[in-house]
C-alpha cells in the first residue's frame, strides 16, 4: 500500500494526488480565507464496536480524513478484500467503547483485536470516559474522547495516522484555528458582567448556573467540544475537547467554574479538581473562575497542582480575540510543565 496525503480546500473536493515529495507549485495562487485540512488518501480502516451501537461520528471522522472505511457488516461484500483470517484488507483496526461498562466485553471483540494483532495490524482503542478498559488491552494505543464526537476523534484519528506512517505534505501547514470574533466575546464579556447586578447577588445558585452557562458558552464559540459533566459532590461542570490540543493535551479537559469573593483560592477546590479529573482520564483540567469584586486581586494557595490549569474566565474571554483557545491552552500547559513564571 502506497499511503498519499493531499491538503484540500473545505468544500471538500480533493485535488490530484501528490506523493509525499512533491510540493505545489510555487507560481499558483491559492485563495487567502481558504481553511485546509489534512487529507489521507488509500488507508482503509476496519471499524468495529464492543456492542451494536452508532458509528456514524467515527465513520464522519475516517472520511472526512479521506480514509476508507470498512463495517462488520460489509466484510463480505464483493466490493471489500480479503484479509488475514476473518478480518478485511485493512491498514488498521478501530475499535470503540461507550463510557457505560456494565457489561462484558464480547469474546469476539478480543479476537478480532487478537487476530490483527497477529497480523502486526496497528489498533486503536477509542475508549469513551470513564470507561475502564481490561488489563490486557493496555499495551495498544487508546484515545479518550466521546465515540460520538466527530469532532473530538477527527484530531485522535489524524495523530494515529500519522503515528502509523500517514505522511504529511512537506513545505505546508494546516491553518491556525482563528481567535474568536470580537462581536461574540463582546456578547459574552456583557453577561459576565450583567452576573454582578443586584438581581443575581442574593440568589448564589441561580449565579452560580449562570456562570457555568456561560462557561459553557465561551467554550462552545472558541471551538470547543463541551458538555456538562458533573460528579455527585459537584466537582467538574464541563468536559471538553479542544481541537488542536491533541499531542499536548491528550484526553478530555475537566472544566470547572468557581465564583470568588475573597483574595484567595481555596486548597480544597484545586484538590479535589485534580482528584475528580484523575477519576475520569483527564490528565488535564482547568479552573475558571470569576471574580464577584472586578478590583480583587485573587492568589494562589500554597501547594502544588501541576495538571490543573487557572483562569479568570474574564480574561480567557479578552485573550480568545488575540488568540486561539488551542494557543492559550497549550501555553499554559508548557507553563506548568516547564515551570515557567508565578501563578
């Protein structure tokens, strides 16, 4: 198999196909606004679930990255070929479970891993927080993210791609997801600040939804996959995925919003935010706070939480117009791993 990758222009027509090597043609004009996405062309994947479920996120996501797709229930078909054993001619296997576990996994499933295993088959695992997977499965490649994000397996997909062999054309690079428009962070910007109003100030619930509503919101217009998501105590208001912070932030970011009245963080929140993040197979998480006095100059507690990430959502809001939430993201997790500046 000769594996080729094109750049195509979003109204998704692929060009003609050029090996690795080549480069475009210099003296050609491409139009300035056009958005270009990575395009994979002759990979043909053998997707399959742990139990009869929709596949049409994943099978949205191979495509849309030009790659071939094959079903259960299309193995025998005449159009698909042969393979090692009962599995179809296939580059890799692509396995998806649901975030439920109160089931056994199917002796089937483990032998459709084992034979392309065998068969030096790459695999990958998509396994939907908070799903637990066996033992047995931990040394293959796994991506924690929804099985029914298109959006969220799309960047999991290109990364195994490209980890399989998958080239990316030289002398390019995939335009920069754009900073939000500052007609939207304005609308958001004003509803932060409408949460101080007297009306909101001796009802602390009804603010405290409204904030993560707006958390929500912010999130959702700066590109983010995003979805409540919260533990019986409380902790965790959202889950979500970013696109382009993939290779530096695997997995789902746990997101929390916490309003603040007094200077200090509390050591309590920052706890058990990374204690709850840990319990979902979130190595990352992120607190957003919002300041109930705008002149309060909020602290850090003493202590150390090296995977939790610390905005005042005001501020996230203003950056999102010079930046990407995948820059300011990633910034800030190269902040903590390098131990860069105060926090």
């Amino acid at each position: 198999m000769v594996r080729r990758a094109v750049w195509a222009a979003d109204s998704g027509q692929v060009g003609t196909t050029r090996p690795r090597q080549a480069r475009a043609d210099p003296g050609v004009d491409r139009p300035k606004d056009a958005r270009r996405r990575y395009i994979v062309v002759g990979v043909r994947c053998y997707l399959i679930a742990e139990h009869p479920m929709d596949l049409s996120a994943a099978r949205t996501a191979l495509s849309d990255l030009g790659v071939e797709v094959t079903e259960p229930d299309r193995v025998f078909d005449t159009t698909t070929r042969a393979g090692r054993g009962w599995l179809p001619d296939a580059d890799f296997l692509c396995v998806l479970f649901p975030p439920e576990s109160g089931w056994e996994t199917p002796p089937s499933v483990y032998l459709e891993i084992g034979q392309a295993v065998g068969a030096n088959l790459p695999v990958l695992l998509v396994a939907e927080p908070p799903r637990r997977l066996d033992p047995a499965l931990f040394s293959l490649q796994v991506a924690r993210v929804p099985v029914t994000s298109a959006l969220a397996l799309t960047g999991q997909f290109k990364l195994f791609l490209e980890s399989i062999g998958a080239p990316a054309p030289t002398g390019s690079v995939p335009q920069p997801i754009e900073p939000v428009a500052e007609t939207s962070i304005a609308a958001i910007r004003g509803e932060l600040a409408n949460l101080r109003e007297a009306d909101y100030a001796s009802n602390t619930s009804r603010v405290a939804w409204a904030l993560e509503s707006l958390a929500l919101k912010l999130l959702r217009t700066a590109g983010a996959e995003a979805e409540e998501a919260r533990s019986a105590d409380g902790t965790g208001d959202i889950a979500a995925w970013v696109p382009g912070t993939e290779k530096y932030i695997p997995g789902p970011l746990v997101v929390e919003t916490k309003i603040v009245r007094s200077s200090g963080l509390r050591k309590e929140t920052l706890n058990g935010l990374q204690l709850y993040a840990l319990t979902r197979d979130a190595p990352w998480s992120v607190l957003l706070y919002y300041r109930w006095d705008r002149g309060l100059k909020v602290r850090m507690p003493p202590g150390d939480w090296p995977a939790v990430m610390v905005f005042d959502i005001e501020e996230l809001a203003n950056r999102l117009q010079r930046a990407s939430l995948a820059q300011v993201l990633n910034n800030e997790r190269n902040v903590l791993v390098h131990r860069v500046g105060d926090r």
